[in-house]
C-alpha cells in the first residue's frame, strides 16, 4: 500500500512502512521520507526562491563538508514534469559506496530540491522505490 504526501501544491507517494517527517526550515519546509533501513529520499521547498544553480551547490558543498573525498558529476532528471538539474555523487560511509542524486528546479511556490541515497547493499530494493516516489513527485 501506499501512503501520500501532500502540502503547498507538492505531493508524492511513497511505501506506507516508510516513514515521514516534515520540518520548518529557515526560507521554506523540509520533508524526509526514511526506508526501514537507510535508504532516504529529501525534499526541501525554498520559498525564498535561491536560484536551482545555487540551492543545488549549496547542497553538494553541504555533503562535501561531511564526506570531503565524494566523487560528483553533473546530471539531469525528469521531476514533475520539469527537467530537474544536480548532481550524481558517490562517497563511502562504514565501508560502503553509497549514491545520492541531488536536483533542483523552480516551481510557482519556490524553489524545490530533491534528494535521494542509497547504499551498495540496498541499491537493488530500494533504488526502484526511491525513483518511484521520484516519478510519482506532482508540483502545482
């Protein structure tokens, strides 16, 4: 079964065992959706509107600062029907590559970036599940 996500014109599904936390940042609003194990997928509404570019920066140089020595790349997705930008990054955390896709875009409410990781050890199950949400994300 699936449980929805819904506030300010955003919304997705997401596994109902999954669970789901909402924090009020500085500028917008914060949801994280967190697997049974480690897999997560992040999303952060920016009403103060940064620029994708910037917001997508800030985020990678945030990761960074945690994990010095990750590996980046440009890349590119499909998100509720805007082509999204980011980066595709890979760091080792207890011994284990793990993938994080970051991207960001422009909606009428602010500035949306979405982030979703996973490890070696959960690419196969959760990996599909996290593109799901992703391909499920719905921006007014």
């Amino acid at each position: 079964m699936a449980a929805q996500f819904s506030d300010s014109g955003v919304s997705f599904l997401y596994p109902e065992n999954w669970s789901l936390e909402r924090d009020e940042i500085e500028g917008g609003w914060l949801v994280t959706v967190q697997s049974p194990a480690t897999s997560f997928l992040m999303l952060c509404m920016r009403h103060d509107r940064p620029t994708p570019e910037n917001l997508a920066q800030a985020a990678l140089d945030d990761l960074r600062e945690s994990y010095p020595e990750l590996e980046a790349e440009p890349g590119a997705t499909t998100l509720a029907g805007r082509l999204a930008h980011g980066f595709d990054v890979r760091f080792f955390l207890f011994d284990l590559t793990n993938t994080c896709w970051l991207r960001t875009f422009r909606s009428r409410e602010g500035t949306v970036l979405v982030l979703w990781q996973v490890n070696d050890l959960e690419m196969e199950t959760h990996e599909p599940v996290l593109r799901a949400i992703g391909a499920s994300l719905q921006i007014r």
